[in-house]
C-alpha cells in the first residue's frame, strides 16, 4: 500500500511541486491537494490521507490553529513546512509541541529548485511521519555516508577524572524529546552535551526556547568553549560537536569534516569523542529518530566503560536509532521517556556513593 499525502499550502507552486516530488517515490501518492486548512478539514474525511504536509501561514485558518484542532479530534502524522526565519523558527518548534512530527524549511528564493534538490529529505520525512507514534520530531540529502573515522580516530582514554557528564544524541521527535529531559533536570547537574539532526537556521532558536523553560542554561556550543555544570550545549547546524580534554576540564570542538551517517552534526561523533575523552565519566543517551545514527558510537561508548540509556519503543515517535543502538548491544537500560532525567541522576548518585 503507497503513503497517501495530503498537501496543505495556499502557495499552488509548492503544492504542484511538492506533488510532482512525492509523486516520483514508488511507495508514496498525493491523494490531494489543499490551499487552506478549511478545504483540507473536508477532503481529510473524504480521502483518509496517511500523512499531510502542512504550511505554517495560511488563510481562513493559521497551520497552528488547524493543527492544535486536528491533534485534539482527528489525530494525523504532520510534516511541517517553514521557512528560514527566527520567526518561522518559533512556529515550528510550537508546532512540534503541539503534535507534528518534523518539519521541512520552505526556501525563500528559487523554490521549485531547492525543493526538487531536497526531495530526499522530504520523502525521507514523509516516510518516518506514516510510521510515527502520534503524541497529544533534519536530515540532508547526502548520498556519500562516512563514520566517525571521517571526523577523528578511536583511541583509548588514559586520562584520569571523577566529573561526570550527559551525551545525547536524537533525530526525528527529539525536540519534544530532548525538552522532556532537559526540563527535569535540577540547576547543578553534570555539564549536558546534545546533537539533534537539524537545520542551522534552528539550532540557535532550539536552544534558546529550551534555555527559557529550563532550571540549566541552554545555549548552542561554540568552539573551544569549556563545558561547565548546569549547562547544556546543543550542536550548531552547520557543524559535528565533540567534546575533548584541556586539562582537567571538558572543551567544545567544532567540526566542519564530511557528514557521518548522512548527518552533520552527526550522533556517532558525538559519541565517538565521549568514548575517546570521557571513557566512564560519560552518561549516554539515545533517544527517538530515523536512521542508526549513534548506534556504533554509543557501543564505542560503553567499550569505554560509560553507561547508557535508550529511550524505549512506546515512548519514541520513531523507533530507528534507539533501536539500532540496543541492536549493537550498547545500551545498558532502556527507559521510558519521562523517566530518562530520573534514571540519569539516580546513576550518578549511585557512582558518587560508590567513591566515599
């Protein structure tokens, strides 16, 4: 059976384009088109499509209104679309609040082009979206895989420290995801370093709603920075993050090396520098996405004496990465979501009373 899709956006060039680009996969169709949310309420019962795209600015009806409406009575995967704004950037994290599962960027100029170039991701979406868990989550088209060897090597840490800290690594549904952590999390706790597949025009604004409703402070990491407790660092768009040693303290590294797993930042260099630099001081975490990224570099992690948590199948939008990881045979417990900050400092506490 083909994905049924319906296009919801009041632009007819996107919408003739977007169908053209779902319309070339094997295993996807558009079933419709709509260029408001109160044509596309009518033809949702008529057609039983399987996932929409939705714009965020429409009229008769805002893409948030329509899609707080839909996730409260007729519950469908949402892929959203937005454009390269901060504004834009608010809306969609609101949206993924309110129920879509990921978003795509709308182009400012050359928009049939950038689409076209960018189907991949869009399909790529499209597909995770049939398959998600629905809640009341980017990749780029990169046709050239690498691992983590691409970025730095393995090596083993003979570096000697007691200071802990958090790694995490999501994909599609993490934003929700990685909030859900973060916001249990009390003010003194272990320095916090996260990748999460996405677009740089939102890493900046991702960080920053998180830093609003968070007792840590959430910031987007920069190079060479050092990481301090009660803090939280979110990899920039454009680059990998590393941790690595100065000393005693942990530091930032960016990387602008080629993508690994089709990503950059990618979880598996993430995981791979926490392995090399903080070996059993490191906590890993791997929670919902598409894809195996950070599967091998959450083993690596625990060949390094670290310990890890994956974020259990009911609670994930979508069950890729955590479960690749369980499949490599890296992770040491697998945990509901909103139990992951509870699990975290409860291990933590328990190695701290193991050393007095």
């Amino acid at each position: 059976m083909k994905i049924k899709v319906l296009i919801i956006d009041d632009s007819a060039l996107i919408r003739s384009v977007l169908k053209e680009v779902i319309n070339s996969q094997p295993d996807m169709e558009v079933v419709g088109t709509a260029p408001d949310p109160l044509i596309a309420r009518e033809m949702i019962k008529e057609l039983t499509p399987d996932v929409l795209t939705l714009d965020v600015e429409m009229p008769k009806m805002d893409g948030l209104n329509f899609l707080e409406k839909l996730m409260r009575l007729h519950p469908l995967p949402v892929v959203m679309i937005s454009a390269y704004t901060e504004g834009g950037s608010s809306i969609t994290f609101k949206a993924l609040e309110l129920g879509a599962v990921d978003f795509v960027t709308k182009p400012k100029l050359d928009i049939s082009k950038n689409i076209l170039e960018n189907s991949n991701e869009i399909t790529d979406k499209i597909r995770a979206a049939a398959k998600a868990k629905l809640k009341n989550t980017a990749s780029f088209n990169i046709t050239q895989s690498h691992t983590a060897d691409a970025v730095l090597p393995s090596v083993s840490n003979a570096i000697i420290s007691t200071e802990k800290i958090i790694i995490i690594g999501a994909s599609t549904g993490g934003t929700e995801a990685i909030k859900e952590v973060l916001i249990q999390m009390p003010a003194d706790c272990p320095a916090i370093v996260v990748t999460q597949h996405m677009p740089e025009a939102f890493t900046k604004s991702f960080a920053e709603r998180l830093n609003s409703v968070c007792k840590i402070t959430v910031k987007e990491a920069e190079n060479n920075e050092r990481i301090l407790p009660g803090h939280a660092y979110i990899a920039p768009g454009h680059s990998h993050l590393l941790i690595r040693r100065s000393g005693v303290n942990y530091m930032t590294e960016l990387s602008q090396a080629p993508p690994v797993n089709r990503h950059r930042p990618s979880v598996d260099v993430l995981f791979r520098s926490a392995a090399n630099f903080a070996g059993k001081n490191a906590i890993g975490v791997i929670l919902t996405g598409m894809g195996k990224d950070g599967a091998q570099g959450m083993l690596e992690m625990k060949q390094a004496g670290a310990y890890n948590f994956a974020q259990n199948e009911a609670s994930c939008v979508v069950y890729g990465m955590p479960k690749e990881a369980v499949a490599a045979g890296g992770v040491d417990e697998i945990v509901v979501l909103q139990d992951i900050s509870r699990k975290i400092l409860a291990y933590i506490s328990s190695q701290k009373s193991k050393t007095t």
